[in-house]
C-alpha cells in the first residue's frame, strides 16, 4: 500500500472479496468509544428536547429573540446546516455527472451527511415558531376554512425547495445504497439478514437489474444536480426578499451556494477525517481525496472572500445610507458585532489560505483544523447577516443586543446531538463507502484471480 | 372485540381525552367559568355589547378635567375624552387612565378594617369613627383631615365637619398659592390661557408634563399651531434642569439651582423698563440688576436681556417653577413670576384671578400638623390618600401618627401611611363616587358613578368552589355627612343629596332661579310691591330650598349628563391687583455641603409616587432615558467624567439629610453642577406589589422648607460618589440620533408660520428633504410604481402625526394599552425587549432640538410585512388597514423582520391579568396568547363599529352608502382622542377634503423612510424650530416635489453652500443634483 500521506490515488483492494471485508469489518461489534461518542450525542440531543419543550411550555420568550433581531440562534443554524447539506449532493450527484474519479470513496458519506444536516435543518424551521403546533399550515392542505397559503412569501418557497431537496437527496442515497445492503445481505445472517434483504429490494446483482439502475442513478444525480443549486438560492431569498438593509441584495444566491458548499465541503472533511482513522480505511479514502476537497473549499473560499467584498463595494457605490450604514457597522471592531464578523472573515477568508500551499494541504491535522475553523465561520456567517442587519434595523431607536440564551444554546446543540446520532447510527449499519463502486475500479476478477477461489 | 364494542371503546377513549384536555393546563389556556345569561330585567339604556358613557371627571383638584368613562357590561373599560366640555380640548388625561387601572388594582382595599381585622361599615367602621369624632370634640382634640387636594362640595363638608382640613401634595402647588397670597393678598392659584401666547416663559414649571393640568398642555398646542393666526408660540425655559416639558422649549436656559428667581426679576424690571408699566408690581419686584443675576444664574446677561425683549414683544405669559423651580426661594419665584406677568401685560388674557380656590396646604402646615400629633393635640387624623410617610421621610410623621388618639384611612389603596392607620375606611374611587370639581373660577366637573363597586365572581385556578370578592367600599362624602349627621353640622340624608343640596344653592339657584327673581324683584321695587313677596296670610313667602324646586331634578340630571358646569365668571377676566410686598430672600442659593445640587423631579408617569403601584405608569418609558421601573440619577457628561462613571453605574447621593443609591444616566439635561433623581419610588411595601422593591426614595435627600413654609425640594446640596457598584436599570430606547434617515425632521418656524399648513406647491417643501425624481419617461406613460397601488374604494385610513404638537407625555400608549388590552409585562422581560407597547415615542436629539416621533404600525400601502407572511395572517385590508389575523398567525416573525419601523410586536408568552386587572379588559378586542404577532390596529373595533353606526343610520332616502365623516374619524383611535395636543388625527385619504389629505400637502409633510416606498398611510409633519435657517424657496413648477434642496443639515442649522446664482438655471442644477444622488450616470 503506498504511504498515506501522498497525494495520488490510493492503491485499490485487491479483490471484491477485499473490498468486501474491509467495508463489513465497520459492522463488527461496536467498540466503548463508539458507545461513548453515541451517548454524547444522545445526551446533546436530549437537552435539546428539553429545551424545546421548555420553549413550547412557556413561549418564544426562553429564548432571547427580541425586538428588533426577531431571528437567532435558530435560523443562523438552520441556514448553517441547509449549507452542510449542499456538499453530499454536489459531490455524489455534479461529480458523478462529471465524472470526477475522486468522488467514489467519499460520496456515500457526504451523502449520508447531506440527508442528516437536512434532516437537522428542517427541525429550525418548525421550533422556531411561535406556535410550533400550528406549523401544518405552511402545506396546501384541503380544508373547509378555505385557507391557502400566500405564495409570494420566500418561506413559502422554502417549504417546497427543501423538502424537495430533502426527498431527492434521500432518494438518491438510497439507491445508490441498494446493491451495497445486498452484499450486506449477503454477508449476514438471521434477523439481520431478513432487514437487509428487505432493504435491498431484491437486489441480485443481474446484467438487468444493473442495466435499469445505471439508468435510475443517471437520472437521479441530473434531478439532484439543479436542486443543489436552486435550495440555497431560496433560503437566501428568505434574506434577500426582505427589505432589511443589509439582507436586501441581489448577490445573495450565488453567495449562499458558493458558501454551502464551502461548509459542505469543510464538513465532509471534519467528519470523514477522524472515521479514514478509526476504521482504516486509507485503501479508500487517503489524502488524495482531502485535497480535492480542499481544492474546492479553496475555490468557494476565494468566491466567498470576492462575496463580502462586493457587498461593501456595493453599500459603498450605491450610496443607500441603510446598506451602507449597517456593513460599515457590522465591520467596526468596536460595535456590538464586530467580533462576530472577524471571526467569520478569519475563519472563511484567512483561515483556508494555508491549504494554498500542497504540504499543509496534505497534512491531516491542518487539513482537520481548518475544516473546523470553516465549519465555525460559516456559522458565524449566517449570524452576521441574520442578528446584525436585524438588530440595527431602519429606525435607530429601535436598536438593541441580542445574544441567545442558554436555551438557544441548548437548542443548538440538541441538533449537533441530532444530526451526530443520526451519521453515527448510520456508520454502523449501512455501508459509509460505496462498495459497489469501488469495486468499479478493481480489475474485474479473472478466472484464477484471488476472488475466483 | 367486536365492531360495536370497539366503536365504544373508541367513543369512551375519545371523549375522555378531550375532556382532559380541557382541564390540563390552568395556567395557561386559563379561562374563567363563564354564564352566558340574558337579562331578566333588562336595566335602562343597557344593551348587551353597547358600551354607555358616563360623564364625570377624572382626578383631583386643579387638575380636574371632565372626561366620559366607558361603560360595558357593568364596568367601565375606558375613559374617554368629553367633546362637549368648554374651556378645555377634547382629550383624556394620562391620569385618568391611571386612575382607571387603579380602579381595577387587585391591591386596592378590599372594605374597612380595623388594623387587620375586617370591620362592617354601619355596625363597625362609621360608628366606630363617629365615637372617635365626638370624644375627641368633647376632649377639646383636633379632628384632621389631610388630603389630597379637593374642591367643591367635598370642601364644604369637610369644613363643617372636622376641624382642620390640610390638602398637601408632594409637588403641589403651596409655592404657587402662597405667593398669591403674598402678591394678591388671596390663597389660590392664578389662571394661565396659553392658547393666546407667542411667549410661553416656564421657570421649570413642567407645563407640558402635566403641571397646571392636562388643559395647559392642550392650550400650548393651539398656541403652537399657526394655522389662522400665523403666530408659533416660542417656548423658553429658564431652569437647571430640562425634563419632557423643557424639551419641547424652543430655549432652555440652564441656570444654576435657586437663582430662577433671580433672573425672573431681572427680567420683569427690564420688561417694565420696555413696556413703561408702572405701578405696585414694579417697586415689588425690588431691587435687581441684570449682571447680578445673570452671574448668580451662571447665564450671559445678553440672555437675559434676550427674554425680556421677547417678553415685551406682547402675548407673553411667565410660568412659576413648579415641582422642579421649588429651591429654597420657590415662594419668591412663584411671585416673581406674577409680577413679570403683570408688568408684561399678560394679566388679564393670558393670566388672571380665575383659577383654583380650594385650599391648598404649605408643608409648613404639615410641619405644624406633626407638632400638634406630637403634642397630643390631634384626636383625630383623617387620611385621604396623602402619604406624608413617603413623600416628607423627615418629618416624622410615622412616628408622631403614633400619638393621635384614631387614625383613619379614606385612601382606597394602600400606601406607606395608609398602612399605619389604625382604622381603614376606602373610600369609593373617582369611577363609583359621587362628586364634584371646581378646577377653574366658574368651571365646575360634577362626577357620578359610573359603576357599582366591583363585585367579582370567579373560580380560582384548579379550584371548583366559585368565589366571591366584592370590593365593599362607601364613598368618604358618605361616611363624613353620617359624621356630620352624628355632629349634627351636617343635614342632608347622604353624600349625594348633599350634593345636590349644595348644587341647588350655589349653582341651580343662580342659573335658573335668580334671573327671573331679580326680575321680579326690580319689578316689585318699581312698582312698591313688597319684597320679599308677601303670601295671603301676609307673611312673607317662604320659597322651598333651590334643590326641591320642580325644575331642578331635570336640571341637575343634565348637568350630570353633561359632566359639567360653567357660568360666566369662567368667562369673565378676573383682574388681579398687587396688594402686598415681597421680602425678597438675599440668599437663594441651595443649603447644605456639597458640590452638587440635587434637583428632584417628580417621575414622569409616576408622579409624586401616587401611581407606583400602577403597572402601566412604570412600564410606560420615561419620555427621556426611556427608563421603565425604576430611579435613576441624571448627570451630565463632564460631571460624569469627572466622577469617572459610565451609564448604570451606581452612585451614593449624599446630602444633609440623608443619602440614597441609584444609577447613572448620563445626559446633557442637567448642569454640571447638578443631579436630577425621580421622585416617586422606592415604596417597600408588601402590599403595594408592584412598586415594592422599585427604586428608591429621593424624598430622603431633601429637607426644610423656604422662608414662606413651602417646600425646597430642590434647594440641597449633595456629594455625588461612586460606589464601584453596577445597576441594572432598564431602559427601552435605541440609538439617540436618527441618523439623518428623516425619523426627526425640522421646519423653520418663521417660514411655518407665515404658510402654516395650507396645501404647497411641493408638499414637504419647508423640511428640505430632498426627493429623488422619478424618470420623466416613466410618468410620461403614467407609469411611476412598479406594483400596483392597492384599490381603496370607499375608505383609506390614514393617520397624521405633527410632530411638533407631540410633547412625549405618552397618553397615547397609555390610552393604547387600556383600548387594546396590552399586556404590562414587567420589568424583567422589559429589560429582554419584551414590552408589548404599540406606540413607541422615539425620542431623538438632532441639533438644538429634541423630537418626539410617535411611531405605530404605518399601515403601508406596500407593505413589506405582508408580503413574507407565508400563511397571510396580516394582509391589506379593502380600507386600506394592514390588518392582523391573530388566529392564523403561526409566529414565523418574519413579518417584524421586514417592518422598517419595528412597529410590530411579538407576543413571547400568554401573559395573565392578575384579578381584578381582567374586569377592565376591553371586550371589544380579543386578548393574545403566546407565539402571535400583533400591531397598532388604527383601533379597528372602532372603525368598524362606526361604520356601522353609520350605515345603521342612513337610510335610502338619505345616503345608503352613507361614509363616517371626517368630523367623526379624526379622534377615533384610542390615542389620537387621548392626545391633550391633537398631534394625532385619524381619517379617510380617500376623502379629498379629510384633515389627513390635507396635511399630507403641508410644506412641513414626510414620511420617515418614504425612500423604501412602502405607501404609508401615516405621514408626519415636521418640527418646527427657530434654530434652523429657513428652507430655499423653490424655483418653479414641474419637478413634483422633486427637488427640495436640503437647505438645513441635519437640523444643525448649517446652510447648504448653494450659489446665488442657482435659482436662475434650475434646470441645470436641479438636474444635476439629482442626478448625483442616483448613481451619477447621464
């Protein structure tokens, strides 16, 4: 096996059977440390739920939401995750359109990834209302009332392009699960078997059956391509729809999606960083891949850094003393949010910089430690362009603070808690590489081959 | 399990579920038991849902005003303004609707008690006070009645019933009456008629925060409004400290504490120099030279001078210092002021004799009264909601209450000394009494109740047992005329024959009685009749008592319809004359040590104190700091950094007397070398809920009373320290400057007053905004809005704010809160931005002037926050309302979100209303639970139930499409027919002859961020101001109001370099002008 820290393809598995083994050792009894992780994550989630049940006994007013930042904690990190969501389609469905070679051993997770940060996603938009209960009105539900829906509102919009997104990206990971739960199937026995063999839909492996799903994923990943795409342009819209000074912008949706799949991007590589190591699985996922994803957190990062430079160009040219009042604002190192918005320009512009450089862009640790630096300035991203424009509103005697309470917080976390049980159940069950794939890149067996015995 | 048990379990499972789902969770979908019965009998002129209107007049003394109290239902929701009253405008004071949450606290007495133990009233209480009365007459003891102040009938009966009647206020008026009476030689307020004006010179008196009465601040918005008479009255303001009122000033002069006095003469003998008067006033201003005082004042003599020429220009009035001019020579203030007002020639137009006549106590007197407790004089104190104990901590008075024989309290809610009497009589409030009020000479308010006493039935939370709390209280008249009937000083069967016994005498009698007498009796005298007449017997004829005239139960019943009473003394000047001398105080200047001076300010909603246990004077914002529940030392800046403190921090006020720890609020409203600090809280009292534990008691800071037994509030000295210490004060206002995005918007005053607000060429033309044109290509093809303006059929509502009349006293939001059910939520969730208030006063600096901006939901045309409403729970209504659907909401907020004005509120919880708060809930509006959105409606349950009203009346011979007249629509909102200056007026835009129409075409119209095209329905007429230069007149016609050239930045008064020659090629310039401001592209 050539040495993991070099940046060419990795040297496949020798055989399906290899292959095989490799990716079904993940499934062996789960180890203490597993355990541990999955009991922190657990317990995050379940300070969340109390949270909220504690937001649904008494009100909106746990939380610190406050005139005039009506929006917090819970639509930065909405956004935060519908941009974490943005990278598992753009890499199993754009890349695989492209024929990115690359793709193939990291897809199956980013995948997973994207389905679980959606999932995480579509909590905020719910818990966030007032009146959490009444949230089926946002759906075109026949009723005597004769109530509807009014269309023109960008939340509106959200609704229909994130469960969308949400149920082509599910049903695109699940196909291209199917002929991998078959060798799970095939691989395991008993009661685990039957799942399996109900999971995997009859999946035989026939010339047929491979004919007609060549053809489904085709279509599947050009169905996902768009979406990935058109979801963070309507979630921008949520902002850019608004009048609010410094939301009210036309850059908005290529900012957005240039910065989702920035994150996205960044948080494939905090997650799959650490499983490469606890499940070795530097015969399919090495370096290589972490420099393509690198690559284009590096390219997103540049689009990005070009982003909130044009917003202040802009503010600046276009004379309005809204928009320009709130970005100089929002640079000012001494105003209420100053330390947010260098954080997010540390963190998104400067802290990518060292990966131009191919030595710490092939080192592990580097290459982990920045990912996480993205992950918190985009964080922080959303909360400039959400908490800042609102708190410094239109009317100057409106203006106050906002800093979430303990709630949001708690909130906050119970999602991570969520979004990690979910990618951490997943990791143990289904298979976190695409076998089937991989095994595209093996020479077929030949007669006398390894896996011919 | 077959079909039909299933179908059973089914059933049982399902409506066992439902039914505990009723009784799950009491606090808070807590809703009380309910019946819904008709009336048997059903009374007279009630109908189920139609509110009735009762006239009657809210508070006490000299600042009575004749009100409507609106009855639904067996209680009155509201107080409403009385359009029918003379001598005052149409408007609600703040205090009534104090008065009226007051009425429903749940801390008021709940009926007489002796200490703790409850009492009956006719087998306990009166003749338990009537033992007490008699043995102390017959122990040769006082019986005292100390009181807030009162007029009228009360007066008289109390005068034949106990010995000693002292009416004392903390910041009343005693300075005031007792200069009248060293200068006129008569104990009683003078009259003040600011509508005449063009000078309005205040030495602190805060005539616009409430001083005088609620009718002064109405006066001043006439004398402010050059609409007819072409004149803005110019407001000056002499006093060390500027409050809400002195913000309005068109010039504060800051001078040093105590020396007011000292300029006020200085400026009488140079007015008398100007205007050659002579007579007594002038040798009884004595000897003063303008440098002296304008040295001791800390001012330039120029100012001085400056105000004297001013004042001699004519129309001029001079108001005394009121609670905030009281130093240690307020006495000689008050006279000085009347005499500059006489030498102005102010008497008898703009000042007279026809004010208050009632007595009016010194806090000498209350000095005395302690002497005479002491010393075991006293057998009797009579408490009527005076609270010495709070208000004079240093007289003693706790302790000396102690040494009275019976101590007696008529207050209805408890206070510090109401609390320390022994026996607790609460009296029936102003909205369940009978009464009467004489605020001004010949100006008589009569008062009926307006309802029972309440009596509630209800279900305690997760209780079965219904409950029954009457509040059992009697009318303090009463129990004094069954004392009098005991004393036998007193006749009349009860205090409401009394009263009309007494309105025979002094009113019916005179009105309807004596013209045809006096006729009869010229006639017999000519003629050599007899007279009196003689009867058949010869004897002479005895006429019946005024009162049991035939004509008089009609007569008295119109006057309680009517709320009301003026005869032509009201109308006639009352001239006064100089009589007596003034010793005038060599030292003015404030005692003690120190190096500051404390200034201490009654709290603006609060008051003296009387209104901290009310929940919406504490949460309503101070109109200054917007600081809510609280006490608060100002200071300025450079005292700040001197003292090395920032905003909140704490700091020791140390003087003579006492010392008390508060916070900093740094302001330019004070001097240097003072500190202001709000009177009025610091109540530590368990059962006063919700001022206990508030603040903290200025009162301790201030000791001894002036040369003349008034009291020197603010003639102290203190050491300010800081303690290291933080507060956490709450405070609800944002940024102090409108960042010139046109929130705060001047005019200059001369150029408003030559064209008032009679429609422009270029509406908006004085306030030098500048207003981008929009392309001629564009409205060539009639094309000028991108999306189509919302079609108004019949109505659109719309409302006018003026800016200028708007003082920031903030009885619209008050009036807001108790129309539209707006939950008070503390001052804990108040610090969290949570406060539902649906007017906000922005208060601004911009340049020499302070703005009060009223902002409410703008009601726009193209609203921004209908749009983002993902399931249309607020949307545009047919006239024109952006209408709220609370029971659609789902509490998404976007809506807030999108709202340039911030006028939205959320409701982050289901706030409660403590029992008996609920009973003055409005039913007409639907009270909110948590996760909603809601907003100023333009009070539509009144739109709506005058629209009906009108199509009800109209029929088709008349008008079936019948439209609310302008007449109707412009007080119709809650605040706008609260507002004492008229600064809101309500109306129909599509109605080109409306009010609203109209001053949308002033020279003075903007709209605050109309460059985000929202169509508001709320435009603003700006401020105007003698600091700015006038705007630049325009050059032609054809640029619609495109190219008001901002002749004032700012407001600073800083001319814009524009050439002369500029108003020849207008085109040009004007082209280039726009042009740059679009993006500079031609």
């Amino acid at each position: 096996m050539k040495d993991v820290y070099s940046t060419g393809e990795p040297n496949r598995p020798e055989s399906y059977g290899a292959a095989n083994r490799d990716i079904i050792r993940v499934l062996l009894k789960p180890s203490a440390a597993y355990f541990a992780m999955l009991f922190v994550a657990v317990s995050m989630m379940l300070f969340g739920v109390w949270c909220e049940y504690q937001q649904i006994r008494w009100g909106m007013g746990v939380a610190n939401i406050k005139h005039p930042t009506m929006w917090g904690v819970y639509i930065v990190t909405f956004v935060f995750w519908v941009g974490i969501g943005h990278a598992g389609t753009l890499i199993s469905a754009i890349l695989y359109l492209v024929r990115s070679r690359w793709r193939t051993g990291v897809y199956r997770a980013s995948e997973a990834m994207t389905v679980f940060a959606v999932m995480t996603a579509l909590l905020f938009p719910v818990l966030h209302l007032g009146r959490m209960w009444q949230n089926y009105w946002f759906f075109p539900y026949p009723n005597q009332r004769q109530l509807w829906m009014n269309f023109k509102s960008p939340l509106m919009w959200d609704v229909f392009a994130i469960s969308t997104y949400f149920t082509v990206s599910a049903i695109f990971f699940y196909v291209g699960l199917v002929p991998d739960i078959a060798i799970f199937r095939d691989h395991s026995k008993g009661l685990v078997k039957k799942v399996y063999g109900l999971l995997s839909l009859g999946w035989r492996g026939t010339h047929r059956q491979w004919h007609h799903y060549m053809a489904a994923y085709g279509f599947f990943a050009a169905l996902a391509a768009p979406l990935v795409l058109s979801v963070h342009s309507v979630v921008s819209w949520d902002f850019a729809m608004a009048n609010t000074a410094g939301w009210h912008s036309t850059i908005f949706p290529p900012y957005f999606v240039a910065g989702a799949i920035f994150s996205g991007c960044a948080m494939v590589i905090t997650l799959l960083m650490p499983l490469t190591y606890a499940f070795n699985w530097h015969a399919y996922v090495n370096i290589w891949h972490f420099d393509a994803l690198a690559k284009m957190c590096l390219l997103t990062s540049a689009i990005l850094t070009y982003a909130y430079g044009m917003e202040y160009f802009i503010g600046w040219y276009s004379q309005n003393p809204y928009e320009q009042a709130i970005f100089f604002w929002r640079a000012d190192p001494w105003a209420d949010y100053g330390w947010a918005f260098y954080i997010m320009v540390f963190c998104n512009c400067v802290a990518p910089l060292p990966w131009y450089f191919q030595k710490l862009r092939t080192n592990p640790w580097a290459l982990f430690i920045i990912s996480i630096f993205i992950n918190i300035g985009m964080w922080f991203e959303r909360f400039n362009i959400i908490v800042s424009s609102l708190a410094h509103n239109f009317d100057p005697a409106t203006w106050d603070y906002y800093w979430p309470s303990w709630i949001e917080w708690g909130i906050l976390i119970g999602s991570t808690g969520w979004f990690f049980t979910w990618f951490l159940l997943f990791v143990k069950t289904f298979p976190a590489i695409a076998i089937t794939e991989i095994k595209e890149m093996i020479p077929p067996p030949l007669k006398g081959s390894l896996e011919a015995k | 399990m077959n079909r039909r048990n299933f179908l059973q379990a089914l059933g049982l499972g399902t409506g066992a579920s439902a039914l505990s789902a009723c009784g799950l969770d009491y606090n808070r979908y807590y809703t009380p038991i309910e019946q819904i019965l008709p009336y048997v009998v059903k009374p007279e002129n009630v109908t189920p849902g139609v509110p009735t209107f009762f006239a009657t007049s809210i508070t006490t003394g000299p600042h009575a005003h004749p009100v409507l109290a609106r009855h639904r239902d067996g209680r009155v929701v509201h107080v409403g303004s009385n359009k029918h009253a003379p001598l005052v405008r149409a408007c609600v004071p703040k205090a009534a609707l104090l008065e009226l949450q007051r009425h429903y606290s749940p801390d008021r007495y709940k009926g007489p008690m002796e200490g703790t133990a409850a009492l009956g009233w006719n087998d306990g209480a009166v003749p338990k006070l009537t033992a007490a009365v008699q043995a102390a007459k017959s122990a040769g003891k006082q019986v005292v009645w100390l009181g807030q102040y009162r007029s009228g009938s009360m007066v008289e009966l109390l005068k034949s019933v106990v010995d000693k009647v002292v009416m004392w206020e903390p910041n009343g008026y005693e300075a005031e009456a007792t200069a009248a009476q060293m200068v006129f030689g008569t104990r009683f307020l003078p009259r003040y008629d600011l509508a005449g004006a063009s000078y309005v010179l205040s030495f602190g008196a805060n005539v616009l925060g409430g001083w005088g009465g609620t009718r002064l601040q109405s006066d001043f918005a006439i004398a402010r409004n050059p609409n007819g008479d072409h004149v803005i009255a110019r407001y000056a303001h002499v006093s060390p400290y500027r409050d809400q009122s002195a913000a309005n000033a068109d010039d504060w002069f800051a001078v040093t504490p105590g020396s007011e006095v000292l300029v006020a003469r200085a400026v009488a003998k140079l007015v008398a120099q100007k205007t050659g008067f002579s007579g007594p006033a002038v040798a009884a201003l004595g000897n003063i030279d303008t440098a002296t005082a304008a040295s001791a004042a800390g001012i330039d003599a120029a100012a001085i001078e400056a105000i004297a020429a001013q004042f001699a220009s004519g129309n001029a009035v001079a108001l005394p210092g009121g609670a905030i001019g009281a130093g240690r020579a307020a006495t000689e203030l008050a006279a000085a002021t009347y005499l500059l007002n006489i030498v102005g020639g102010a008497m008898p137009t703009l000042f007279s004799g026809g004010g208050y006549r009632a007595p009016i106590a010194n806090t000498k007197d209350i000095m005395d009264l302690v002497a005479a407790m002491n010393a075991g004089n006293v057998g009797v104190l009579l408490v009527d909601e005076a609270n010495p104990v709070h208000a004079l901590p240093y007289s003693g008075f706790a302790e000396a209450m102690g040494k009275v024989g019976t101590t007696v309290a008529f207050s209805s809610h408890p206070d510090e000394t109401a609390e320390l009497c022994k026996l607790k009589m609460p009296a029936a409030d102003t909205f369940e009494d009978w009464g009467d009020e004489e605020p001004l000479l010949g100006f008589t308010l009569l008062r009926q109740p307006a309802m029972s006493p309440l009596n509630l039935i209800h279900r305690p939370l997760g209780e079965q047992e219904q409950v029954a709390t009457k509040w059992d209280v009697v009318s303090a008249g009463e129990v004094l005329v069954r004392v009098g009937q005991a004393l036998g000083t007193v006749t009349a069967k009860t205090w409401r024959d009394y009263l009309r016994e007494r309105w025979g005498r002094m009113v019916f009698d005179a009105d309807v009685l004596a013209p045809p007498r006096d006729r009869a009796r010229r006639e017999a005298e000519a003629s050599g009749a007899p007279w009196p007449p003689v009867g058949p017997d010869g004897a002479p004829v005895v006429e019946p008592p005024p009162h049991q005239d035939a004509r008089f139960g009609a007569w008295f019943n119109k006057q309680l319809a009517n709320g009301f009473h003026k005869n032509d003394l009201a109308e006639r000047p009352q001239v006064l004359n100089v009589t007596g001398n003034v010793q005038w105080a060599a030292d003015v200047a404030p005692a003690g040590s120190g190096d500051m001076t404390a200034i201490l300010v009654p709290h603006a909603h609060v008051g003296d104190g009387r209104y901290a246990n009310t929940p919406w004077a504490q949460e309503l914002p101070d109109p200054m700091s917007g600081i809510v529940w609280d006490t608060w030392a100002e200071i300025h800046p450079d005292t700040a950094a001197k003292l090395g403190v920032v905003d909140r921090d704490e700091v020791e006020i140390k003087s003579a007397n006492g010392s008390v720890k508060t916070s900093v609020e740094i302001t330019k409203s004070v001097r240097p070398d003072t500190v202001a600090i709000q009177l009025g809280q610091g109540h530590a009292l368990a059962s006063m809920r919700y001022a206990n534990g508030i603040g903290v008691n200025a009162a301790l800071l201030a000791k001894d009373v002036d040369a003349h037994g008034a009291m020197a509030w603010s003639g102290n000295k203190v050491t300010v320290t800081k303690t290291g210490g933080r507060t956490d004060v709450v405070h609800t206002f944002g940024g102090d400057s409108d960042e010139d995005r046109n929130f705060a918007v001047v005019v200059n005053a001369e150029q408003f007053a030559a064209k008032g607000d009679a429609p422009a060429d270029h509406p908006g033309d004085l306030t030098g905004i500048h207003h981008l044109e929009i392309d001629k290509r564009l409205t060539d093809i009639g094309l000028t809005d991108f999306y189509p303006i919302p079609q108004h059929p019949t109505y659109r509502f719309g409302m006018t704010v003026d800016t200028d009349a708007c003082n920031g006293c903030g009885a619209c939001s008050i009036a807001c809160y108790a129309e539209n059910n707006l939950p008070v939520v503390g001052r804990e969730k108040v610090r969290q931005g949570r406060e539902m208030s649906w007017i906000r006063i922005d208060r601004f600096y911009k340049g020499d002037e302070t703005h009060f901006v009223p902002m409410m939901c703008q009601h726009c045309g193209h609203a921004p926050c209908e749009s983002v409403c993902p399931v249309w729970a607020t949307y545009h209504s047919l006239d024109g309302l952006n209408a709220m659907v609370y029971n659609r909401c789902v509490g998404t907020r976007y809506c807030s979100n999108a709202c340039p004005f911030s006028a939205r509120k959320f409701n982050y919880h289901t706030y409660v209303w403590p029992e008996p708060f609920n009973m003055q809930l409005n039913p007409d509006v639907v009270t909110r639970t948590m996760g909603v959105m809601e907003k100023c409606s333009f009070c539509v349950q009144r739109i709506r139930s005058i629209k009906s009203a009108y199509k009800d009346a109209a029929t088709e011979t008349t008008n079936f499409n019948a439209v609310v007249p302008d007449a109707a629509l412009a007080r119709l909102p809650a605040c706008a027919e609260a507002c004492p200056s008229q600064a809101l007026t309500f109306g129909n835009l599509e109605d080109p002859s409306s009010t609203v129409t109209r001053t949308r075409k002033s020279g003075r119209n903007y709209f605050p961020l109309e460059d985000l095209n929202v169509f508001s329905a709320v435009n603003y007429l700006a401020k105007a101001s003698f600091h700015v230069a006038k705007a630049e007149a325009h050059h032609g016609g054809g640029h619609g109001g495109g190219d008001a050239h901002g002749a004032t930045e700012g407001g600073h008064g800083a001319e814009k370099a524009h050439d002369g020659g500029h108003g020849g090629g207008h085109d040009e310039h004007g082209k280039a002008d726009e042009h740059g401001s679009a993006g500079d592209h031609h």
